[in-house]
C-alpha cells in the first residue's frame, strides 16, 4: 500500500513539470509586460532593464524556464513577481478560504445528490425519476455566477438574511456553498442514480431481502456501500476541482480563494505566481485522487486486495 | 450509514463555528465612560480592488496607496482643504535655486515603534528606494542627486535637473517616511509597516481584508475616536451596495452610479461625491501613417462628430464631468477653455471630405467596464457617420505594452485609455504628451510641443506660467488634435449616515485619517 | 393430513408484469399446497415462471412493474398476502427463506460472508450482534466452511463455497419453508453433488420444507417427494414423484421425459419438444401447450380445467375428454 | 456461376444496409419515447433556427451596432419583450442575435475538442503501448489544469477574439474525449472482424476510422452533445470574467456581466440572458441524455 502511494506521488512529478511548462509557456507568450507595470510610469529604458534583471526575467524563454524548474525541484515556487512575496505563502494565504468552500459546497452537494439520486434509482422510471433527473439537468446546466447572483439579490438584498461576499464566518459560507454546491450536485446526482440502478439490479440486494432486511437498509446498507465506488470517483474529481478554486463563484461572492488570486496573477502578468498556483491545483487535483483511490480500498475488499498483492 | 454520521458530524462543527463567527462579530460599544459622546469601534469600509501589501514603495495601485495613506506620511500631501500642496512631515521648505532645494522636519513626531523621526529616516528612506530596486519610486530617485543632512530635522536637497515643482514630488505616494530604527531592530516585513500615520497595521488576510487599530500616540494628526479600521475587499460594487445596507459595511468605495439615488435617498445612508483627477480620452497613433487617423480632418472631425454627453451616460451612466480640455480641473494652471464643440453636421462633412465614410477603422482599449461602454458607445456613434469601429480589448497589462511599443508598427490606430496625473499641471502634459514620456499613448512626437511642455516647467512666473499651460491646452485640444478627451468621472463614497472623516481624492488616493461615527447613547 | 402440518397454502397466483412492452403474463392461476417436511420439485423450462412463483411467495416481485393477485396465500396458517411490509421483514428469512441460482452473484461483495450470516440471525433471533456473530460461525462450520474463513470476502471463495454460504444463510434461523431456485445451476457437476447432499441433509435436521426449483428431473427424483411440472405460468401436471415419473400424464411432462438423454441406450436420439414456449405477452387460448402439442385438436383451444387422477395427483389436460386417449410414454 | 456470386454479394450489401438503418431506427424509436429527450430536441432545432435565421432577419449595424440613449432601461414590454439595456437596446433582439455566438461557439469547439481528441483516442486505443502512455500522460496534464483558468490563459497568450474563445474551449475538453474515444476503442481493438480487416490488407488509419470508430461511436456522440452543453457554459463563464467574443456581439455571457451592475434595478438584464445560457445548456443535457439512453440498451429494464 505504502508503495503503491509513493510510486502515485512520484508519478505526479513529471505531470507537474509538464504542468508548469504548459503555463509558463503560455504566460510568456501573453502580450503585457510585467516589468512595463511594474515601473514607475516615468522610469527609463536602463532601469526598466535592469529591473527586469533583477526579476530574472531576463534572456530566452527556455533559460528562464530552467531557471525556474531548477528552483521548482527544489520545492521553491518563487516570488511572486507583482506582490515581492513568495508564492507558496500568497497561495497558502488565500488556499484555506478555498479548502472552506470546496468542503461546504461539497456537503451541499452530497446532502442534494444523495437524496435525489437514490429516490431516482429506487424509484426508476416514475415521475420521481423524471423530476429528480430533470432537477440535476437543471443544476449542470445553470451558470453558477448567474445562480450566485440570483440568490445575492434574493437572501443578502431583498431578505437581508445573509452577507453578500466575503469570508466572515459560517453564515458567509452559506451562498457560495450553495452556489457552487447546485452545480456539483448535478452532476453527482445522476452518479448516484445511475451507480444505484447498477447495484440496485444485482442479486445480493434479493438475497438481502430474502433475508427479511428491510428495504431502506437495504438501500442504504447493502446498495449504498457497493455504489460508492464510481460516486467516490466523482466525488474526488469534484472537490479536487473545487480545490482549483471556482474562479465565477469566488468573483460573485468576493470570496478571498486562490481561484481568484490566480486570474488576478494571469490578467498582471505575474508567470510565477500563475505558474505556481497552478502547479498547486494540479497538486491538490492529483493528491485527492489518490486519495480516492485510497478510499476505493476501505470500500471493496476487492480492491483492497489487490493493494496489498 | 457511516457517510450520513459524518455528514452530521461536519455539520455541528460548522455550525458551531457559525455561533462562534457569530459572536465575534458582535458590535460592542466603545468603552468610553457614558455620558459621553461614543464612537464606533470598528469602521469597516468596503473596497473593490484587491489591498496587496503594506510596502509603501512596492507599488502603486490605488488600494494599496490608501491604506499606505492612513499608515504612513508623506513629506508634502495634497491638502484636500485647499486642494493644494501642503506640508505633511515636512514643516516648511525653501527652493534656493529650481535644483537645490532645503527641508525642515517637523519635530517630535512619532513612529509606530515609538521612535521620534529625523532626517536619518529620510535618508534611509531614499536609500531604501534607491537600493530597493523594482518597484520603487523612481521619480523621487531620479530627481534627487543628493540629500545632505543639516541637523536632526534638516536637510538639503539637490536635485538632477531644475524642477520649481520639486515640493509635489515630495507627495509621491511611494516616498512615504519609514524608520530607520524599526529596520534595525525588526524583521524587515515587520519594520515596512511603521510609519507615522494614525493608524497602525494589524493584520492582513490576504484577499479578504486589511485591519489597521489606532495609534495611541498619534502626534502628528489627532488620535482617532475609532479603535479599529478594517478594508474589506468586495470586488463587486452590487455586492458592496448590499454589505452597506445590511450593516456589514460602514463606507463602501465606487457605489454603482445606479446606486448613487439610493444611497443619498435611503434613511441612514449618505453619498459622497467628487470629481476624479482622471482625465478619459480617446487618443489617435499619430504615428500610424497607413491609417486615417493621421490625417487631421479625420480627427478634428472626430472631435466635433463626438457626443460626449451620450458617451457620459453611457459609460457612467451621466455620472462625469465632460471635458473640454485634456487638462483636468483641480491641476494647477487649468483653464477652462472651450475646445471643439458637439457639431454633427460639420463632422459630417468633415468625415466626407477625408473619405472617411465607409471606412472600417480598429479600436483597441482594455477590459475595464467604462472602457468597454466608451468603446461600444463610440462604435454606434460613428456608425451614424458610416463608418465601421472594429473593438479589439485586451487586458491592461496588454494595452499599456502595446500602446508604448513602437507606434509605426503596433497597427494601433484608435485607443481609449486614461490619464491620472498628480497636481501640478507638468503631472498633465509629460507622461502622455512628451515625446520621452512613459504613457504617450497617442504616440506624439512633437519638438515643439516637447519644448513647451519643457519650458512651462521650468517658468517661475506664475502667470507666465498659466499662459503657458493655456497655449499647450488650446493648441492639444484643437490643433494637434492627438486626444479627444471625453470626461472626468465621479468618484463616490457610500457611507451610513453620521459617519465623518472619510475623504474623496481626485487622485483617487481617498483619506480616512479621521474617520469616526458617533453613535446613539 | 390436518390443517396444522400445512405449511405453505397457495391458491389462484397471479402475477403479471405491465412493461412498456406489453403485458407479461408469467403466473396464471397456480395452486399450490405443502405439508411439513415435504419436499417438492418445481419443474419446468425457462421461463415457465418458476422463479416468479417462488419470489411471489416471499412478496419479492419487484412492483412495478410486477403486479400480484392471489386468492390465498398463508404461510403456517399466517395471511402473507395481506401482511404489512413489516411484519412481512419478520417473515423473510426466520419462516421462509430462498437460496438463489447464482451464488456468484447472490452474495453482497462488500461485507464479509461472517456478517451477512450474522445479519440474518441478528435481524430474526433475539441476540447480540456477537452472538450472532457466534452463532454465524457455527453455520458456516455446519456447511462445511472453517469457521474463520467467516471474515473473509466473497470474492475470497469458489462457487461452491459460496452456495454452501448462501445456503448458511438460507438456513441460518431454521425457516419451516426453503425455497431453492436451481441452486445447483451454476456449479461443477462434481461441486452438485456435494451441495445437493448436504441440502438434503440440513433438511432432514431441521424438519424443513422444501420447494425445489429446477430444470433437472434428475435432482427431482433424488430429493422430492412430489412433482409439480410448470408450462407458461401454470401447473400442468402436478403428483407425487411415482406418479408423475411413472404415470405422466400430460403431453408436456412427456416431452420433457423424451427429452432427457436415455442412460441405457446411448445410442438414442433426443426427441426435443418442438417449438418455442409461448411468447408470455400473448398466450395462447386455451391450453398454453396446444400449439406444440402432438395431440392437439379444437377443444384445447378453450379454458383447460383440472382433471384428478388419483388423491395426490391431477393433470390440466382436455385431451382426456376424449375417449380413450393416452400418450404414447409408456408407463413404467 | 458468375452471375450467382454478383448476385450474393448484392444481397449481402443490402442486408447490411438494412440492418444499419434499422440500428439507427432502433435509436430514434427509443429516443422518441423520451419526453424530456424531446423537448432538449425540440429547443436545439429551435435554436438552430434562430441562430442561422436571425442573422438575415436583423441587421447588425441597425439592430446590434446602434444606440438609443434615450430610451436606455425600459422594462419589458409590449414593445420590447425583454426591456432595453443601459444602451438603450433592445434585449429580446440582442438575445435572439446571441445564439448564433453561443452555439457557434459550442459547436465549434466541440469540433475541435472532438476531432483532436478522438484522433488521439483512437490512436492511443488502437496502438497501445508507449504511444498510449505519452497521449494518455498529456491528457492528464491538461485534466490538471481547472479548465476556467486554463482557459483565462489560452486567451489571455492568444488575444481576446471568438476563434481563440473557440480554440480554448475546444483544447480545454480534448482529454475527455481522448479518454471516451480509448475507453471504446478499448474492447473493439481485439474484435475479430478487425483482424480480418487487417488479413484483408486495410492500413493502420483505414481500420482505426472505418473500422474501429463506427464501432465506438456510441459514447463519443453522447459526448459531443454533452460537450456542447459544457462548451457553452465555459464560454459564458469567460465571457462573464469579461474575456469573450469581440463587442458589440451580443454574447450571452457578456449581456449578463453587463447587466449586473444594474441588477438591483433592472434585473431583467441578467435574468433574461442568463435563463438563456440555461435554457440552451439544459436543452443540449436533456438531448444527450436522451441518446446515452437510447444509444445504450443495457440501461434499459
């Protein structure tokens, strides 16, 4: 088991680096010079030169590359180029805001899904089936900046019930939870649904009735915990996208995550704050789902079996 | 069954951190005896753009400048009193020649870390931006050759080159007076924070908000009545409106102008307004000879075929001022003069007589909301002419490259972009129209209006002086026709009612030194 | 035979599924009564509705789309069919209980085949969970399975293993009445053999009651006491294993017996029924055989009624209106 | 002796023809029976109507370019259905004249998504090997990349116009259908009748895409509805975080960040545009999950 999660994490490494080159590729070729912004507006040819030298932004793309991969393998992110403070600790600043709405989102999310997707399947094909599904529908396919803003007029404004924006406590958590979570649970639903009806045709639910178990623990016990596979999957590629910061909710609700400092570092310019925090999601995104793949193993037997081979 | 206990479990702890949350936001009232006049403890204000650091020299973002503001002090500041240059630290200076200037400190003024400040600290401070690399307040490095300390509170100043106007460098917002004490005996990142101010910095949550408490000790300006002062970051003005209504808020910057009515018509609300420095205008590459922007009559034909009113409404939503001159209002030597009126039928002809008609030209200008209406109105207003405006936006970043590259070969023809000038009048004319300035985004290299600009500068006669900026007006606006300026907008503060002290600058720099609200009981 | 020993009362069962498809009709009026301790073979093709009738007794048809109308049905002289869902759990598993045809799939992967024995027992016995737990070990030791194997996954036994565990559960709080669809079905010949006896002898032990689903006459006459042969949803033939063996009567049961590959002349072609069982959303009138059958004529187009051979045995055939008429299966 | 075999191998043809249609019939059949697949039917053609039409029907100069200052914040009325903006213009027109952006833009970038993506798919299905590991790795690179800010970068290298909007989107779904287009490939690979192709002396890219790929069509064309939907959504987010297509085109996302500022106001400019992007999304899901039903008989009782 140890193994296999360092042979996980050393796998990660190349990804990464592919991940950094990808961004800081595409960040110097954007046109808009940082240095440009960082000078004073009167500053000379020279100084802007040597300022530039300062920032190691100096000779070709590929050195300057290296140069940062260098520091990258080290564990070192950088400074970022438009606040002169280090990365990690910008992100790391700005990444627990992001831990609290990708987790509350998520319990909205599960609280809505798990509900509806199992009515769905257990009931399959009724009308329940057809609304829950139709419900879901409607959950993907909402913009979650226009959802957000719609219950910004409707709790913060009209109702005056909760805050707008920010991150001042639980109550602040609230509507971008539910924003971002209405968007998730789509998706999570029709998992549910569907990874139920998978479980919920198999014969060991009949011989768990047979039995004389009654019906919601046979849902709950015997389907649930076999159908959590291919929900747990799901469940971690969300919160590990959650994790990247949802950059629509974080702007509607001004919540101080990393999604937002990270567009803010890509439109100043700043490559090595936006190359780190990406690098970062991407960590978060890989890490979850291993974490996930751990998960796997304290659900299946099977699968825990074939770790430990 | 385990998942749904867990579930629950997450829950209570949230909500347990709710109550908590809950609890300490609590208002409690200022301890002050009773009977006496009580404060607000905390003034929140709601601001839009993101606070990055407490480094005065790193930067010159706006919402880093106003929380610098309440921290440290400038040697010169613009008084908004007189909306003049006023002596801050500074007690009093003496131009003995345009490049050598004398200072006198003012005396025992305190810093944070309870050190008194004294020439040292000045020195130390220029050194600091001298040796800080980026960043830094290149004006002041550049003027200044030397700074030679007379006494404690003395010093001398010589300067690179003749300026009369060195007492407005002196209110660069990135030359604020740090301690030179703090540094040595304090973790740099602890020591940049010390100033002189009535605030002190407390705590910062980066992308969340800034919270300053009060200097107790404040020698320079009154202690404040209030004991915390916090920035909120909300980034969008909707939802700063909101955090005000609800009471999350005190002081809320850049209201939706849709909101302006409201906030001044809502019981316990105010509106603060005033006239931003920023001088709007669209600008043509004058260096683009392939394009019809060279030619004069296309330009004096925009100047006269352009509504500005409309542009007014629909960009700020009839929220500016129009402006006639590329100078703005509250610059020194500002003279209102009537430049090129609205006339659509000479425009029309005009457009006809250059073969304009018909022609599709490009607009370029940045992503920011007033940009894209001004760029959208201008498009439908000079489809009415029959001409065709392709908009192509960019991030600002992107723009300010493009438009200070070289303007032969950028293809930039037209762009919208603005112009923030300190207070003194050569703020107004060198960065955008000088040859050599850093923001000449209508690519003007004119010798002649170089060497105006040059010698209106170096004039000491005041009213030869005004003279001299009157010409470079009429002559920008009128015949060079490089600009169109368009307005200067309004800035606004929404506050709750009674709340005092919070202060609009037209630079945009706004002051809360004193700010304070009484409260009831 | 008092009413007492009854342990099973069926009467008139109906069930129909109602699919977007049409409706399938898979049961049609089935009779069916069982003393303690009898055995008996249900046998038919696939099809047949064997396993509906079966998962009718323990109210399992899955509604909707399955649809159950019954005139009786009393398990011990207890009303099932009118019983609440609760009670109805109660009944599940502690008086009557099902051992599945696929033991690769009947068993829950996730749990270890320890705690779906114990959970039959802890849900029905009054007990501890360790006791059940206890109790769980002791019969995976009665079928034959190491009692520590208990925390062991599905996944970690064969097939036969495994149908010994479902039979474990099966059995696991004594029912008056098992119910085994084709529970050999799925395994070795060899594994057959060894399964089927200890079902025969955990029967014995335990005084139950057995309807045996199936498609082998072979296993029927090794366990059974009586024979009920199934065709389109309803008994056609139904007796005691000598009369139905040796005295067939109905057509069907015929060609099932001619069908079976003959052990003393193997040299003997098969002699398959013609045809295909009917299509169950649109039977036949009458007789649901008449169109395969060779003895077929007008009359087996009209309802069929039962017609009694002896006590214990009755066939649904109206060829036996007509004078004189036997099939051609010799009585042996 | 002759005339017999041509004869054959006719009937052969047309047996499979037959057999083909009646696939496809088969799907339509189950298809139709979805309601709410329907109704998703129903709004795209719709949609498509209005988006091909409603370029002859307006004029852009007219009814999109021009400004009527004066009568900027109407509400809905008889005369505008969906109320004026803060130009003055009309928001029903400029809403109708977006769907051509919306859906130009998701199905474009679908397009590209699709093309590169099953290509790559196939290929790393068909090859294996280290050809399937580098593919399968690259993939995995941009899967970690959130595809918002993927996106913001695309554009933000590229320049701010609809066909980098197009490129973005379509780059940032490529792995998905890398992945589906595998995962398909996956179990045909080893198919009989692919060997007997390859006896038959058809090259590498004839098997993988005459053969292979009709055989694996299923989960790709759900997919690409799907992905439609997807496509549209991330453009309005964009367009929303002010990066889209040129101005003034009214492009659904960009109406609505427009019309926030005056929400509390005029909250029909942000509804309107918005229950537009909804509308479309959700019609193109209740499409695609009608066909992922109809396409896959084994979710069928």
């Amino acid at each position: 088991m140890i193994r296999y999660v360092l042979k996980r994490i050393l796998m990660m490494i190349p990804v990464l680096l592919a991940v950094s080159f990808v961004v800081y590729f595409l960040m110097d070729l954007a046109p808009g010079d940082i240095v440009m912004q960082l000078a004073p507006t009167d500053a000379t040819a020279e100084q802007i030169e040597q300022l530039r030298k300062d920032l190691g932004l100096d000779g070709p793309l590929l050195t300057r590359y290296f140069r940062y991969v260098g520091n990258l393998l080290k564990g070192d992110l950088g400074q970022s180029l438009s606040q002169n403070r280090p990365v990690m600790e910008l992100f790391m600043d700005r990444f627990p805001a992001t831990v609290k709405l990708a987790v509350g989102s998520l319990i909205v999310a599960i609280g809505i899904s798990f509900p509806l997707g199992i009515a769905a399947a257990t009931h399959h094909r009724s009308w329940l089936d057809g609304s829950s599904m139709v419900t879901a529908m409607i959950g993907v396919s909402m913009p979650s900046f226009w959802l957000g803003l719609l219950l910004i007029m409707l709790f913060a404004s009209k109702l005056n019930l909760l805050p707008s924006g920010g991150d001042s406590g639980f109550l602040s958590l609230i509507l971008p939870a539910i924003t971002l979570g209405a968007n998730q649970a789509g998706s999570l639903t029709r998992t549910v649904r569907s990874s139920m009806l998978d479980v919920i045709r198999q014969d060991y639910l009949r011989t768990a009735r047979a039995k004389g178990v009654s019906e919601k623990q046979v849902i709950r016990k015997h389907a649930l915990k076999n159908a959590l596979i291919p929900i747990l999957t799901v469940l971690g590629s969300t919160l590990g996208n959650a994790l990247g910061g949802s950059v629509t909710v974080e702007a509607v609700f001004a919540w101080p995550g990393v999604g937002r400092l990270t567009v803010s570092a890509i439109n100043n310019r700043d490559m090595t704050l936006a190359t780190g925090c990406i690098i970062m999601f991407t960590l978060m995104l890989n890490l979850t789902l291993l974490a996930v793949d751990i998960a796997y193993a304290f659900v299946d037997p099977r699968i825990r079996a074939r770790y430990s081979k | 069954m385990k998942l749904r206990k867990i579930t629950a479990l997450l829950l209570c702890a949230l909500m347990a951190a709710a109550l908590f949350a809950g609890c300490s936001n609590d208002e409690k009232p200022g301890n002050t005896p009773s009977g006496e006049t009580k404060y607000k403890e905390e003034i929140i204000i709601a601001i839009g753009d993101e606070f990055t650091t407490i480094d005065p020299m790193e930067t010159t973002a706006e919402s880093n400048q106003i929380v610098q503001d309440c921290t440290h002090d400038l040697l010169t500041d613009t008084s908004l009193d007189t909306m003049s240059n006023a002596p801050e630290l500074a007690e009093s200076w003496e131009m003995v020649a345009p490049d050598h200037w004398k200072v006198k400190l003012k005396a025992n003024v305190k810093f944070h870390d309870g050190t008194i400040l004294n020439t040292d600290d000045v020195l130390f401070t220029l050194q600091r931006a001298i040796d800080g690399g980026y960043g830094g307040p290149s004006s002041v490095v550049q003027a200044i050759k030397e700074i030679k300390k007379i006494d404690d509170l003395n010093f001398e100043v010589f300067l690179t080159k003749p300026n009369v106007d060195f007492n407005y460098v002196m209110a660069s917002n990135t030359f604020a007076i740090l301690s030179k004490e703090a540094f040595e005996t304090m973790p740099p990142e602890e020591a940049v924070a010390i100033g002189t101010g009535p605030w002190k910095f407390k705590e910062f949550v980066s992308g969340d908000h800034v919270t300053l408490e009060r200097f107790e000790e404040c020698t320079l300006y009154p202690v404040p009545n209030t004991k915390l002062l916090t920035f909120r970051m909300i980034p969008e003005a909707n939802a700063r409106m909101v955090a005000l209504e609800n009471g999350e808020v005190d002081v809320i910057m850049s209201p939706n102008a849709t909101d302006f009515s409201r906030l001044s018509e809502t019981d316990g609300l105010q509106l603060l307004t005033g006239d931003a420095r920023t001088q709007h205008f669209i600008a043509f590459n004058m260096k683009n000879t392939n394009s019809i922007v060279t030619d004069p009559k296309f330009r004096l034909a925009v100047a006269y075929g352009y509504d500005k009113d409309e542009a007014i409404l629909a960009a700020w939503d009839g929220y500016a001022r129009k402006s006639t001159s590329n100078m703005s209002r509250d610059v020194e030597y500002y003279a209102d003069i009537e430049g090129i009126p609205y006339d659509p039928e000479k425009a029309k002809s005009l457009f006809e007589e250059c073969g304009a008609v018909g022609k599709t030209i490009s607009l370029v200008t940045s992503d920011a909301d007033h940009r894209v209406k001004l760029a959208q109105n201008f498009q439908a207003q000079m489809a009415e002419y029959g001409i065709t405006i392709t908009i192509e936006l960019m991030q600002n970043s992107a723009l300010t490259e493009l438009n200070t590259s070289d303007g032969t070969t950028s293809g930039v023809e037209i762009t919208i972009a603005s112009w923030t000038p300190g207070m003194n009048a050569d703020y107004m004319y060198r960065n955008p129209l000088h040859s050599e300035g850093g923001r000449n985004y209508c690519q003007l290299a004119d010798p002649e209006i170089d060497a105006m600009i040059d010698a209106a500068l170096s004039e000491l006669d005041k009213e030869k002086r005004a003279e001299k900026y009157l010409e470079l007006q009429n002559k920008i606006v009128t015949e060079v026709i490089c600009w169109v300026p368009i307005a200067q907008h309004t800035i606004a503060f929404g506050a709750v009612e009674g709340l005092t002290g919070a202060r609009l600058h037209p630079g945009l720099v706004h002051q809360f030194k004193t700010v304070e609200l009484k409260i009831e009981g | 035979m008092s009413e007492k020993d009854i342990v099973l009362d069926l009467q008139n069962l109906r069930v129909r599924f109602e699919t977007e498809d049409g409706i399938v009709y898979a049961v049609n009026g089935l009779d069916m009564k069982l003393e303690k301790g009898k055995a008996i073979g249900l046998v038919g093709e696939t099809g047949a509705g064997k396993t509906t009738t079966a998962l009718a007794l323990l109210r399992l048809v899955p509604d909707p789309p399955g649809v159950v109308e019954c005139d009786k049905l009393e398990l011990n002289g207890q009303d099932v069919l009118n019983m609440g869902i609760h009670d109805l759990e109660k009944v599940r598993g502690k008086d009557i209980s099902m051992i599945f045809q696929d033991p690769m799939t009947a068993l829950n992967p996730v749990f270890t085949v320890g705690e779906q024995i114990a959970e039959s027992i802890f849900l029905h016995e009054k007990c501890t969970y360790a006791e059940a737990q206890q109790r769980a070990v002791e019969m995976l030791e009665l079928v034959g399975i190491p009692g520590e194997r208990a925390n062991e996954y599905p996944h970690q036994f064969s097939g036969g293993m495994k149908q010994r565990v479902v039979i474990a559960i099966a059995l696991a709080c004594h029912p008056q009445l098992l119910i085994a669809d084709e529970p050999t079905t799925a395994l070795d010949v060899t594994i057959q053999a060894q399964v089927l006896d200890l079902m025969k002898n955990l029967r014995k032990q335990y005084q139950t009651s057995l309807i045996m689903i199936t498609h082998d006459l072979g296993i029927v006459a090794d366990i059974c006491d009586e024979v009920a042969v199934m065709y389109a949803g309803t008994i056609v033939e139904k007796g005691t294993l000598e009369d139905v063996f040796n005295h067939t009567k109905h057509p069907y049961t015929e060609g099932l017996f001619n069908s079976l590959p003959n052990i003393n002349d193997r040299k003997a072609m098969l002699t398959p029924i013609k045809g295909l069982m009917p299509d169950p959303t649109n039977l036949p009138e009458g007789c649901p055989f008449h169109p395969r059958c060779p003895y077929a004529d007008e009359d087996c187009k009209k309802p069929q009624v039962v017609r009694n051979i002896s006590d214990s045995h009755y066939v649904r055939c109206g060829a036996y209106d007509r004078p004189g008429f036997h099939i051609e299966r010799k009585e042996r | 002796m002759d005339n017999n075999t041509t004869k054959r191998k006719y009937s052969v043809e047309e047996l499979k023809k037959y057999k083909k249609r009646s696939m496809w019939a088969e799907v339509w059949r189950n298809f139709k029976k979805n309601r709410t697949a329907m109704v998703g039917l129903f709004i795209v053609i719709a949609l498509v109507i209005i988006a091909v039409f409603s370029h002859f029907y307006y004029d852009y100069a007219a009814d999109i370019v021009h400004q009527e200052l004066k009568d900027r914040f109407q509400k809905p009325s008889a005369e505008h259905w969906f109320g004026t903006d803060s130009f003055g213009r009309d928001v029903f027109t400029r809403i109708v004249y977006g769907a051509q952006y919306s859906l130009s833009v998701g199905i474009v970038a679908v397009a590209i998504s699709c093309a590169l993506g099953t290509t790559l798919g196939v290929i790393a299905g068909f090859y294996g090997g280290v050809t399937e590991n580098i593919i399968l790795r690259v993939c995995e690179v941009f899967v970690g990349i959130p595809s918002v800010l993927l996106g913001i970068a695309i554009m933000a290298a590229f320049g701010q116009s609809i066909v980098v909007l197009m490129f973005a989107i379509g780059l940032v779904y490529v792995p998905m259908y890398c992945r589906t287009a595998r995962a398909a490939v996956l179990p045909v690979r080893g198919e009989e009748y692919i060997e007997a192709a390859r006896i038959a002396g058809v090259g590498d890219f004839g098997i993988m895409f005459k053969h292979i790929l009709p055989n694996s069509l299923s989960p790709i064309i759900v997919q690409i509805t799907m992905g439609v939907a997807s496509g549209i959504l991330t453009a309005s987010s964009l367009s929303f975080l002010g990066l889209g297509v040129p101005l003034p085109s009214p492009e659904w996302g960009a109406m609505l960040s427009e019309g926030r500022a005056y929400i509390r106001d005029y909250g029909y400019l942000t509804i309107f545009p918005g229950l537009a992007i909804m509308i479309t999304v959700l019609a193109f899901n209740l499409m695609g999950d009608g066909l992922r039903d109809a396409l896959d008989p084994k979710l069928k009782q």
